[in-house]
C-alpha cells in the first residue's frame, strides 16, 4: 500500500494535467457542455482531496489506515452525488445511436449530433450572409440622410466560361502590385447624364469594347457608397456580358481577363473581395463604407437585400 500511495502522490500532476485539458475544452464549448464541465471539475476537487490525504500519509503525518477511509469518504459522497458527478450515457437519449467519443464527454444531453441539431436549431450557426444582414441594421442608421457629392460609374465586362467566370478589369500599368493597380473602367457622371450611357461609353474608352447594340447593354449590378471626410462619392457598378470588339492596351491602363476565382484581390482596393464576385454572379447589392482621412474603411456594410434601381 506504501507503493501504491506513492505512486499517487508523485503521478498526480501527470492525472491533473489531462483532466485540466479536459476541463478547459468542456468551457470552450460553452453552455453544451456546462454541465459535464462542472462534473469534471467536481472530480478534480475531489481528487485534489485524496491526494492531499495521501501526500500527508507519504510524508507520515497521518496513519496508513487514512488511506482507506478519505477513499471510501469520496465514494460515498460520489454515489450521493451520482446523477451532478457522473451526468455521462453511452446512448443517444432521443435515438438510441451509440455516441462517438466527443458526444460523450461534451454534449449535456447525451445527444448525438443529428439529433442535437434538430432539438436545439438555436444555436446552429447562423449562414454567413443571414449574419452580415444582422450586424448592418445598427449601422444603417448611421447612414439616414447621407447624400453623394460626386457620382461615377466603375464598369466590368464578364464572361462565363464552363467552370468560373471571367472578368475584364484594368491593370494600371505603372503602379506597383499594391492595392489599387487592378480596378473596374471608372467614369464620372456629369449632372443629368445618363448612368447608362455613361457606362457604355467608359467600356469602350477603357476597355475597347462597344456595349451599344439594345442586346449589349451593361446591367447595374449595384451600388457603392463612400463617406469620406472631404467627399462623399457614390459609384454605380455596371457589367457588361455581351460586347463586341476585343480590348486595347495602352501605354497606362492595360485591361486583363482574370478568373473570378483567381482574382488577384490583394492588388484591389479592400472592398473589392465583398461585392465583386456577388455582383459577377448576378447578385444586386449595394456597399456602404466610411473612410478616414487617409482613405481607409473603418466601418462598412454590405446590404444584400437591396431593392434593384429601375433607373437608369
């Protein structure tokens, strides 16, 4: 027994360690696993307890006999305490299915994970897009009253190929490949211009290609909105996906066809990666964003709800 108490006392920090891991994953899980976390940590007290009894029979502060009866003190205790100590099924309770390992030791209602899924749909994390319309209602109103003081278009041609798009953007020949070297054909819109005949003559200045015929026209894809300190600008996105003629190059601006999922978006401006390739596959969307005064976005929103602009 002298042996086996020592083995205790000097492999303890061994046991402590795992169970301490155990313990920390059982937090992270949140309120899943509330219950199981608190029996594991039930577990450590009372261990903590043995060892401590027999660290002081080790170092002959108590009889060889304590050995046995801290033990058997716990035991009992445990027993009374069974259903808060040991809240662990080898089944699911909904469907009888053996649980996995994980769904043992982190699942409060010993469920597996179908059947977790589908009694508690609250917390199955919420797509991606439903989450960005969550966090936007806040910050939308933010932007009651704002209005533009310049607008513009920024036009793309795209075509779609068997497996991904690809989309007709501008590489500014001499700028180095930072942000802002690749970027859509930009155009201003002059008061009472058309925002579509703008777009039709940036395509062709820009990019060389003629969107004219009625089956041509570029469709707006959405809108971008900037709130900057010196300037609010406003930018109608267009894409057109049937033109004629092939792109020129100049000595400046040599326009490029990339793969949609090859976009090179660390040469783009941030905002880019948010509505380019939405806009491309056919989603209207509009971009708020507001900017400090070295032209950075602190703050935007991506409305995917946006109600389609019937003008022109």
């Amino acid at each position: 027994m002298q042996s086996f108490v020592q083995k205790v006392v000097e492999n303890y920090i061994i046991f402590l360690f795992f169970i301490g891991l155990l313990l920390f994953s059982l937090i992270k899980s949140g309120q899943k696993s509330k219950k199981k976390a608190r029996a594991v940590l039930i577990m450590i007290l009372f261990s903590a307890v043995i060892w401590a009894d027999y660290y002081m029979i080790y170092i002959d502060k108590l009889p060889m006999m304590m050995a046995w009866i801290v033990p058997a003190i716990v035991l009992v205790i445990l027993i009374l305490l069974r259903r808060v100590v040991f809240p662990y099924r080898g089944h699911c309770t909904n469907c009888g299915k053996r649980l996995s390992i994980t769904e043992f030791l982190f699942n409060d209602d010993n469920l597996c994970h179908a059947c977790y899924d589908k009694l508690h749909p609250e917390v199955i994390p919420l797509p991606p897009e439903e989450q960005i319309r969550r966090e936007n209602e806040e910050k939308k109103k933010g932007w009651i009253g704002w209005e533009p003081e310049r607008e513009f278009v920024i036009a793309f041609a795209a075509k779609q190929e068997p497996k991904d798009y690809e989309v007709l953007v501008l590489d500014q020949v001499h700028m180095q490949k930072r942000p802002g070297k690749l970027s859509g054909a930009i155009g201003e819109i002059k008061a009472s211009e058309n925002r579509q005949a703008v777009a039709v003559r940036t395509i062709q200045k820009e990019f060389g290609l003629s969107c004219e015929a009625p089956e041509c026209i570029p469709e707006c894809m959405g809108k971008l909105h900037f709130w900057m300190p010196d300037m609010n600008i406003r930018f109608y996105v267009y894409i057109a996906r049937e033109f004629s003629g092939e792109p020129k190059e100049s000595t400046e601006k040599n326009p490029v066809w990339i793969r949609l999922k090859k976009m090179k978006y660390e040469q783009m401006s941030m905002d880019y990666p948010l509505w380019l390739p939405r806009m491309v596959r056919g989603q209207y969307l509009e971009y708020y964003a507001k900017c400090n005064t070295e032209g950075k976005i602190y703050e935007d929103i991506l409305d995917l709800d946006a109600e389609r602009d019937s003008t022109v």
